[in-house]
C-alpha cells in the first residue's frame, strides 16, 4: 500500500513544533502534513483571516496538490472545525472527499463556536480561558516572554472561533472517528449529522489534552482504518463497482 498523506490541523493557538512529535510515531503508511496558521514559528508576520472561511479557503489552496489524491484528515479542538470546512471544500471542488475524517477533541462545527470571547480583554480572563482549557502548564501562564509571543496566536484563533457559525450540517463522503477525552467538556453530540458513513467514538482518560497522554494507541487506531479505508477502495475498484468520485471509499 503507497503511503496515505494525512493533513493534521492544530488547536487554537498551536502550530508545527507542537505537533511535530507525531511524525515520528506514524509509519510509512501515513505522511503527516502539519497546517500552519498564522502569527505563529516561520508565519509569525502573516496576518490572520477575517473568518474560519477565509482561512479554509487559504489552506485549501495551499494543500491542494496534496487534496487531489488519497488523504485523511485529522483536526484537534478548533482544528476539527478548520479539517471539516477544508473537507468541504474538497468535496465541491474535487469531487474527492477524505478517505477518513479524524477528530480529537472537537465539537460538532454546529458547537464549536467559542462563546467566552468578551474573557479574551483582560488578563485575568484570558488566564481563566487558558486554565480551562488546559494545554498551557501553569508556570508558562507566569512567564512573561511566553505569554508575549503565546497570547497574540491563540486570542485571533479563538476570536475567528467566536464568529463561526455552522447551520449547513453538510454531511462528509466518508467515515468520520471521533476520539474524546472523558474528562473533557466535549462530547459527540450532532457530530452523526456530518457523516452519511458511519460514525466511530472513541474514548481516552484525560481532559481536552489527553491525545498528549496517548500518541501511541490514537496512531495505532489512525493507521488501522486507514488501512481498512484504502483496502475498501482498492475492493471496490477490483469488483468493477460504480465509479464514486476520486477519494470516497464506501
């Protein structure tokens, strides 16, 4: 089996260091492509988009060499939202959803506006937003070089977060693999509306952050039904079954 490009979407506030540690753990069966936002590492002057659209939009355009053949795509926390609205996009303009659409930690896009906006104004409310949802050990909150460089990427990615707005609940051509903490806030709720595959939950101990605590075994899972994805493909073409559009597997 070729390797399978996987397009891996950040939470609010992190970038490519963050997520660089997961490279290492795929196999050869998956080439991790980590999205970079703006006002963060090697994009620290790029202006960030008015709306969740916007961006899409830029990372669409950015990835799409990578989006026209056999992909997946992973989003944690905001990062599912960001995946959901690129998935979107490929299936309008290339006929070629994911083979699989992985989140972690993500509410449905119709529950993933962030409300606590007005708490982004004060630096006891944005330590409170950061507290809550964990991610950040406490002594970096009390580190004043940190949270200069830190605060400027996370506040415009949970700003562009407070005016997302899904009402469409546009239904993704593939399989859709939830993977949540139980001690996280998030829960599946509505998320079957954005599949007409199935819909797979899976659960780890820890909070919003606990795919820290388990890299190994939510690799595994990744790999494992993408393995299952592609060999449904490859079935379909061997049996002579109707042409579905490039990317779709069921």
């Amino acid at each position: 089996m070729d390797s399978i490009s996987m397009v891996c979407f950040p939470h609010a506030g992190a970038g490519r260091f963050y997520y660089s540690r997961w490279q290492q753990a795929f196999s050869g069966i998956v080439d991790l492509n980590i999205v970079q936002y703006p006002l963060r590492e090697n994009r620290l002057n790029t202006p960030m988009p008015e709306s969740v659209g916007e961006l899409a939009e830029d990372i669409f355009e950015e990835f799409e060499d990578v989006l026209r053949g056999p992909y997946a795509i992973w989003g944690h926390s905001m990062g599912g939202v960001l995946g959901y609205e690129v998935a979107k996009l490929c299936q309008d303009r290339l006929g070629n959803a994911p083979l699989t659409f992985f989140s972690s930690g993500s509410s449905a896009p119709c529950r993933a506006r962030f409300r606590r906006v007005g708490n982004l104004d004060t630096p006891e409310g944005f330590r409170d937003v950061l507290l809550r949802y964990g991610g950040v050990p406490e002594e970096y909150l009390r580190d004043a070089d940190f949270m200069t460089y830190f605060a400027p990427a996370i506040k415009a990615d949970l700003r562009l977060l407070s005016a997302y707005q899904d009402t469409g609940r546009v239904p993704l051509r593939c399989p859709l693999v939830l993977m949540l903490g139980r001690g996280d806030t998030v829960t599946p709720d509505q998320w079957e509306h954005y599949t007409d595959h199935s819909l797979e939950v899976n659960e780890y101990e820890g909070g919003h952050f606990f795919l820290d605590r388990h890299r190994e075994s939510m690799v595994a899972l990744m790999e494992s039904r993408l393995q299952l994805a592609w060999q449904l493909r490859e079935t379909r073409t061997a049996v002579g079954a109707p042409a579905r559009p490039r990317g779709e597997v069921l």
